[in-house]
C-alpha cells in the first residue's frame, strides 16, 4: 500500500510540474505574439504615414487608406485590417512615433 501511495503522490507530482512547464510556454507564446502583432500595427500605421501620406492629411490619402484597407482584408481575410482599425494604427504610430519606445512597451503589456 505505501508503494502505491507513493507512486501516486510521485504521478501528481509530474502532472503538477508538467502544468506548470505548459502554463509558462502558453504564456510566452501569449506575449511574444502580443509583441509581434503590437510591432506588426505600429509597421503598418507608420508606413502609411509616412510613405502614403506623408505625414500630411490630404483627401487623396482617405482614399488611399479605404483601398489599403480593403486589399488587406481581402488578402488576409481578417477583419482587424477594416478602415476603422487601419487608422488607428495610423494614429498608434503618430502617437508614438519611436519604434524602440512602442518595443519596449509592448513586452509589458497584457492584453
């Protein structure tokens, strides 16, 4: 009976332990890809900033921001790419305009 016991207690002890190791890799995985798709918006509203708009509004360029949002979201079936969120991460980067700033924050954020 003791040997059993102590099996048992050493088979709850490795699935405890194996939690844990799977609990902490889901969490990396989780902020990596928060980092990457955080780098992934501020790209993507910097660039229209600066190489589209060049950092001007200008009627041509709402246009422009319609038809970018639209071939995204007919390339990547995602409705993250709509108009609406395009210029957010428009925004995002004017709001934030280093790179090295908007990377070291997003590694702490938890979204």
């Amino acid at each position: 009976m003791d040997i059993q016991k102590t099996q048992q207690y050493k088979t709850q002890s490795l699935i405890q332990d194996l939690r844990q190791i799977i609990e902490q890799a889901r969490g990396q995985v989780a902020a990596t890809a928060n980092y990457a798709q955080t780098m992934m918006y501020w790209h993507i509203g910097e660039r229209i900033n600066r190489e589209v708009l060049r950092n001007q509004r200008a009627e041509y360029g709402k246009q422009i921001v319609s038809q970018v949002a639209t071939q995204l979201q007919e390339k990547y079936d995602i409705k993250g790419f709509d108009e609406k969120n395009v210029r957010r991460m428009m925004q995002f980067a004017q709001y934030f305009p280093n790179s090295k700033i908007v990377s070291a924050v997003s590694t702490q954020l938890a979204w």
